[in-house]
C-alpha cells in the first residue's frame, strides 16, 4: 500500500491567499484526522472524520480554517485567508479500527 | 478529560546508554496506550502499542509495559543507537474510533 498521501508536500504563500491541502488516506480506513505541528504548540489536532463525516472540529483554531472529506478516499483543509501564525506541518492520519494511525508525510507551509 | 504527560526533553544519551521516557495518563476507563516514533523530517508512526493492563508492547529492542496501578507507559531501550534520534510521543485511545490522545513529545538525541 502506498500509505497516507499528502500533497503538496511544501507550500509557501503570501499571507492573505487561500490555501488548500490534501489528503488522501490509505484505502479501506474510515477514520481519518488532521493534525498541526508547531514548535511552540506540539501536536494539535484540528479535526477528525468517520466515514467521511465530522466527529469533532473543535481543534480547528477559527473560522480561517475549514476540512472536507467529500468522499472515503479524499479530504482537503483550506486555509482563507492565511495569516503567518498558520505556518507549520500539517498532518494527515487515518486508522481501520485497530486505533492504530498511520501518518502521512505532512505539509510544510509557510505563509509570508 | 483524558491526557497524556510525559517527561520534558530534550534528552542527550551517548550511544548504549540505557534509555528511559516516561509517561503517565489520565482516562476515565481503560484505554489502549501507544509509543508513537517521529524521525527528522516524517510523521509519526507506530513504534508500539498496549490495549490491556499488564501488556508490554516491544519493537526494535524498545518495550513498554502498561500499568494500570500506577496510570503509567514508560519506554524503555537497553542500549541506544545513533538512529535512534527521534520524538517520542506517548498516546492513548478509549475506543477504536475515538481520536488518539497524545502526549508532547519527548526529542532523543544520541551522539556517539
């Protein structure tokens, strides 16, 4: 299986334009999570999904931020407007029961 | 609520030292516990897992051992290599679709 994919695997934009992550999870999982990663705030989570529906979004940090998962093999987090504080490593994770999450690569994005 | 604390890096051992990270929770009922590994530049993935009291995960000469006495998952390794330079994320989960629960993170660096 070729795991979880994420592209772009780096973005660097100017604050004020609208950035889109992606994300698509390793087939047959139906939990899927985005995840933040910062040196001063850790590992945060932003969002998760179950069988493409949104469980719990309370990590996602304002109105800026929205995720989609439209569908068992896709989900994207966008960013509008972006702001420098959102530049970090955002993760995408899914799991099939098991609890165990399997991670992609991450983005890294860097909002100037 | 349910959370994980771990012990404050960063952590410099020489290579073959022995190594240990803890870690203790807090649940409500009887979580699965985690070692999640994350090497420079990747995500994180699974390094071992317990789902019961009692149970000790291992991997690649890393073990830990669930005790519910004490709320506690510590990971030890006998003898440290260089590769072994990574964070250390200390998790939990209640159920099998809950999200996961993790830890700060404890960053390992050993020289040779």
């Amino acid at each position: 299986d070729a795991g979880v994919i994420q592209s772009p695997r780096h973005e660097v934009t100017e604050m004020g334009q609208e950035v889109t992550l992606r994300c698509k999870p390793i087939s047959g999982h139906n939990s899927l999570f985005w995840y933040r990663q910062t040196m001063m705030r850790g590992l945060e989570l932003l969002i998760y999904f179950n069988n493409n529906v949104p469980i719990d979004d309370s990590g996602m940090p304002e109105d800026r931020f929205s995720a989609k998962m439209p569908n068992a093999s896709f989900s994207t987090l966008k960013i509008q407007p972006s702001e420098p504080r959102d530049s970090a490593v955002y993760f995408c994770a899914s799991h099939q029961g098991g609890e165990t999450q399997y991670f992609g690569p991450g983005t890294r994005l860097l909002v100037l | 609520g349910n959370s994980v604390t771990q012990m404050e890096g960063p952590v410099t051992l020489s290579e073959e030292a022995f190594l240990t990270i803890n870690c203790t929770y807090t649940a409500t009922g009887y979580p699965s516990l985690f070692w999640y590994v994350q090497y420079p530049g990747e995500g994180l993935q699974l390094l071992l897992k317990a789902t019961k009291a009692d149970d000790k995960g291992s991997n690649k000469g890393f073990e830990a051992t669930y005790r519910k006495e004490t709320t506690s998952f510590h990971l030890e390794k006998g003898s440290v290599q260089v590769s072994d330079s990574a964070v250390y994320f200390c998790a939990l989960s209640e159920t099998s679709y809950d999200k996961v629960i993790f830890g700060p993170g404890t960053s390992l660096s050993v020289i040779p």
